[in-house]
C-alpha cells in the first residue's frame, strides 16, 4: 500500500522542510510561510491524493493496524474498518484535504488547520513504531508552529480592538 517511493520522498521532503520551518520561524517570518506550504503539501498530496489511489487500486487499509503497539488496536481496526473502508477512508480524504487547505489559508483558518494537523497526528503513535517515532519527529514542530501563528495573528490586532488595516492605523500621517 505505502510502498510508492514517490510518495516516501515527499513524506521526507515534507518532514524536512517543517521542521526547517519551524527553525526558520524562530527568527523569520518565511519559516511560517515553508512550514503551511510544507504540511499542506504533506496533508492534501501525501495524504488525500494517497488515499485516492490506494482506493483506486482497491486496497481496504486491513493490515494498517497489524503492527500496532496493542492488540485491541489491531483488532479494532480489523473489526471496523476493512468492511467500511471506503466510506471511512473517504472521510479521511475529506480531512486530510481540509486540513491541507486550511494550513495554507492564512489567519485564523491556518491555525485551525494545524490544530487538525495535530489532532490527527497525537492518537497516530497507536499504529506501530514507525508512526510513533514520526509523531515524536513531527509533533514538536508542529506544535511550535502553531504558536508562532497564534502570536503572529495576536500582534496583527491593535490594543483597542481595531483592525489595524480597517482602523486607517496603517497609512502614513501627513
């Protein structure tokens, strides 16, 4: 299912250029700008596209779960998503473009994309070692990430309230 050497390279790239991104934005605003680019690339082509074609191709995500840390995870997952995986892996596309979308949006709707991101990726540890040293890779920067945005989008509003771009605050005094 995952083997496409296509898609582990830009899982790669993708996990690179936000972790650069989140150093970037210690000290740069562009870090900001390569990390939505980065996980929404991550999310809408290495996600969602993914998922379309695996269900193209007909595979019914049965063995996801095998490597799992619990067995109630595996069985669960046998139990509830191979007899549904297309309506199931179908919401998953749907979240994983939304939120894709949402983290390159800008504002308010990029931080709610990368609280996706990062509900997404918490329970994702429950699926194996291979995911759970990604969470540990990706986590972190994710998170710092988002703080960065929601200071970002703190310091865009004047103490009053005002926009500073409606309120005139912007134009140059004569």
């Amino acid at each position: 299912m995952q083997n496409y050497v296509f898609f582990i390279a830009l899982w790669l790239v993708c996990v690179v250029a936000t972790i650069s991104g989140a150093l970037l934005a210690l000290r740069w605003e562009v870090g900001l700008y390569v990390g939505r680019i980065a996980v929404g690339v991550l999310f809408v082509v290495g996600g969602a596209l993914l998922h379309v074609i695996n269900l193209a191709r007909g595979d019914d995500y049965a063995g996801f779960a095998d490597p799992a840390h619990f067995d109630w995870v595996t069985r669960a997952w046998r139990a509830v998503v191979p007899p549904n995986h297309v309506l199931l892996i179908c919401l998953l596309i749907a979240f994983e473009a939304a939120a894709g979308i949402l983290v390159v949006a800008g504002g308010r709707w990029t931080r709610l994309g990368y609280l996706a991101v990062i509900a997404f990726h918490v329970p994702l540890w429950l699926f194996g070692w291979y995911e759970t040293v990604y969470v540990l890779i990706m986590l972190p920067p994710l998170v710092f990430l988002l703080r960065q945005e929601v200071r970002r989008g703190h310091a865009g509003h004047r103490a009053d309230g005002a926009h500073p771009l409606r309120s005139g605050a912007h134009r140059p005094q004569r």
